[in-house]
C-alpha cells in the first residue's frame, strides 16, 4: 500500500504555512539548455529539535540520510551540483531559518537547502520541514513541511527535492514516483523474469511475482492503483491487473495467442494490447474490468503498441505494413491510421509523453537508441547511443525518460537507465538483478 505523506506548510522551525519567493529571487536552471553550468547547491544535513528514537534511527541519523537522498536527487536530474551533507558545517535549528549567507557565499554556493527533523520518538510521526534559499540574494524562495511515518522518510526526502526542482526549474517534479520493471536473472537464452517495483531511484525495491510465470511489459494505471501486464504459463497468455494496495490480482484477457504490451487508457477504462492471430498481429482495446476485445487495426502485417495521448483521443504504435517498423498514430477507435516516420532505419516502441508534445520511441539504425519527436513526427532526436537501448518511459513531468540497456555478449545483461531530454544527463538506476521494460509511474499524492 502506498504510504501516506502529509504535507503541511510553515513559518519558523516550530509552527509550519507556505510564503511565497521574494519577487526579486532570479535563481533558477534551464533544463532545455545542454550548455548551461549545474547550478551549485549546498545540502547540510537537517538538524533535529532533539535527538529521539524512532524505527528508522535517531533524528540525527533522520536528518543526515534525508539530506543525502536530497542531494542525490538533485544530482541525478543532472541540472543541479550539489555538496553535503558530508564535508559541510553542522547546522543548528535556529540557523534553518536565519542561514549564514556570507559562509555559504564563500563556498561558491548559490542555492541552499537547510531543514530538521521533529519527532516526540518511537512510531510518532515526523515532521520534516525544508527551506530553498538564494544565497546570493540572501533570500528565501520556498518553503514546505511533511508529516510521515518515520519508515517513509525517503518520501519526504523526494517531496523536498520535488519542491526545490520545481521551485527552481519551473517545471513540475518526478522524485516521488516509482518504477515498475521487470527484474531478470539466469542466462539469456532462459531468463527468469519477475514483475518488481521501487522507487524512481531504485530504492524500496520489492518483487511482486515469484517467477514461476514469465512477466513482461508492465504498466502503472494512471491513478497508480494497479500496474497491467503480461503472464506466460503453459502456453497460456494473460494480461492481468495487480493492485498496489491489497497486493491482488484479476484476470483480464487470456488466450493461446502472442499477446504483449498492454497499456491503459487516460482514463482507466481501458488497456490495449497487441495479439497475433493466424500470423497477423494488431491492436486491441479491451475493457479494464474485462470483457470482450475489439480490433482496432486491421493491415495486414504487425501492427504492435499502443499508447494513448494525454486527452485519450489518440494512438500511437508500430507497424511494418510498409515493409519496416514505423511509427503511425490513429484515432482511438481506429480510424484516420497515418504514418509519421520518414527518416531512415526503423522504429519502434513508441510512447506518448505526459506533456503531450513529444513522443518517445526506440530508433534501430545498426544500434539500438532512444530518440524523441513531435507527434507530427518532426524535430526527431536522438538522446543515447548504447549499443542497444530501447523500451523507453517517460517520468510524470515530461522531461526525462528511462529505458533498459542491454550490454552485448553471450554473458551481457540489462539494465534500468535515465536520460532528459537534452541527451546530455544520463545515469543507470540500482537494481539488485537485471532488469528491463521500466515503466514510469505518477507522481504519488
């Protein structure tokens, strides 16, 4: 069950309510610009009010791991060049809100991020408050407050860096979410393949299928209740539902047939899927409750995909109905079927972005790499140059992207990896066995 995150807004280190930036605050990063310097950012560690025992450690111990995860995120975006909390003064709780400007000004610092941790111990709730500031303007620019377990600190460690990004990018943040993927071990003509999710920076991983049954191509509903996708046993395919909270699962769709990619629809009614029957391969919408399919696409060939712009009104997908894999959009009844590639080599594994003015796909011209363009298939863009990158999924704002590299070699395995849209900042994410088909899921409440 998703763990519940309070958020609560403040004035002074001890009694919480949201300001607004100062009207003068400039500070602010480019995540368009590739050419732009990371901005620089100090991230002490939080002190606490008094140092108490809870399940997940002291606040002291609170205090410097929240810090960390901070740091990482903003690092990870790779917009931000963050220092601390190790190496970095200690800070007392009436410094959270009156900083020492001129210190961290000689540094080379030009933002600070300053916070606590409050607890009464044991499994009382904490209170995390954290504070953005303009070092150079001497200047506070946000401030925010969030109650949680002490077991989900991290959460409120991304809703902080959530905050910061958002505050100093303007542009909507993507910590607080988590990954599903598919986790794989054995050699690679007999994977064992398991349904797994965690957080968007591999932490709180769990696995959520034992194996026994071969998962692929999972998918979080839009509400992130429910994650689809695919299970083969004995020869049986079914798409089936999870839900995140009861830890249950329901039947779908099943048949003899190749089915893959199920994704749902905007509004959750629905999930598509791919299904070859007697040699031809098309699209499929299927109610999410379950029922009765109905074909969408009828060419003959392998039409493969499906996802669903931002208002629902269309499709995206594959097929090679004009001799190779291109990227075609169509109505979400079917009709209006048009191709949008023209460059060369092929395409596949398309997906809409959230935004909606992009599409995400996998680029197959000698290597395998992920690539960007607008719906009208123009400004195509290529973000990575593995050897064989593919299946990307777009984070809840839009602007970064992850997928799974594939290393070559009998012995080669994959792994989950993140991209923004400039191409430039790129990282793998920690997973505890390979894994592919990374699916991205809302920013959680």
């Amino acid at each position: 069950m998703t763990p519940i995150i309070k958020r609560i807004a403040f004035a002074t280190a001890t009694a919480l309510v949201a300001l607004a930036a100062p009207a003068q605050a400039q500070l602010s990063v480019d995540v368009t610009d590739e050419s732009a310097s990371n901005l620089k950012i100090a991230v002490p560690a939080m002190p606490a009010q008094q140092s108490v025992s809870t399940p997940a450690g002291t606040t002291d111990e609170l205090g410097r791991k929240i810090a960390e995860v901070i740091a990482s995120d903003l690092k990870g975006s790779g917009l931000f060049e963050p220092s601390g909390p190790a190496g970095l003064k200690a800070v007392t709780v009436p410094e959270v809100t009156f900083p020492q400007y001129d210190h961290w000004s000689s540094m080379g610092m030009e933002a600070l991020v300053q916070g606590y941790v409050r607890s009464t111990g044991g499994d009382a709730e904490i209170t995390v408050g954290c504070y953005l500031y303009d070092v150079a303007l001497k200047s506070e620019l946000t401030r925010q407050g969030y109650v949680v377990s002490p077991r989900d600190w991290r959460r409120a460690a991304h809703k902080c860096a959530d905050a910061i990004y958002a505050r100093l990018s303007g542009e909507s943040p993507f910590f607080d979410s988590r990954i599903a993927y598919i986790a794989e071990s054995g050699p690679k003509d007999n994977r064992v393949k398991r349904l797994a999710i965690m957080d968007s920076d591999g932490a709180n991983h769990r696995f959520i299928t034992n194996g026994q049954s071969l998962a692929l191509t999972p998918r979080f509903s839009p509400d992130y209740g429910s994650i689809v996708y695919v299970s083969y046993l004995n020869r049986r395919v079914r798409i089936f539902v999870y839900d995140i909270g009861t830890g249950k699962q329901r039947l779908v769709t099943e048949s003899s047939n190749a089915t893959f990619a199920p994704r749902w629809s905007p509004d959750g009614r629905s999930i598509l899927f791919s299904m070859a029957v007697a040699g031809n391969t098309d699209i499929y919408r299927v109610p999410a409750a379950g029922g009765t399919p109905v074909r969408l696409t009828t060419s003959p060939g392998i039409d493969v995909g499906g996802s669903y712009s931002p208002d629902g009104s269309k499709i995206v997908f594959e097929s090679d109905r004009s001799g190779s894999q291109q990227i075609y959009v169509m109505n979400a009844d079917g009709s209006g079927q048009q191709r949008i590639s023209h460059g060369g080599g092929r395409y596949a594994t398309p997906e809409w972005s959230p935004r909606g003015d992009q599409i995400a796909f996998t680029k197959i011209s000698g290597d395998f790499k992920i690539a960007v363009m607008t719906p009208g298939g123009d400004n195509e863009r290529i973000l990575t140059n593995g050897w064989q990158d593919e299946q990307p999924t777009w984070a809840p704002n839009g602007r970064v992207l992850q997928f799974f590299r594939t290393s070559p070699g009998r012995s080669g395995g994959s792994q989950v990896w993140q991209v923004d849209l400039t191409g430039v900042n790129e990282r793998r994410i920690p997973t505890p066995l390979n894994g592919s088909d990374p699916a991205w899921g809302p920013l959680l409440p």
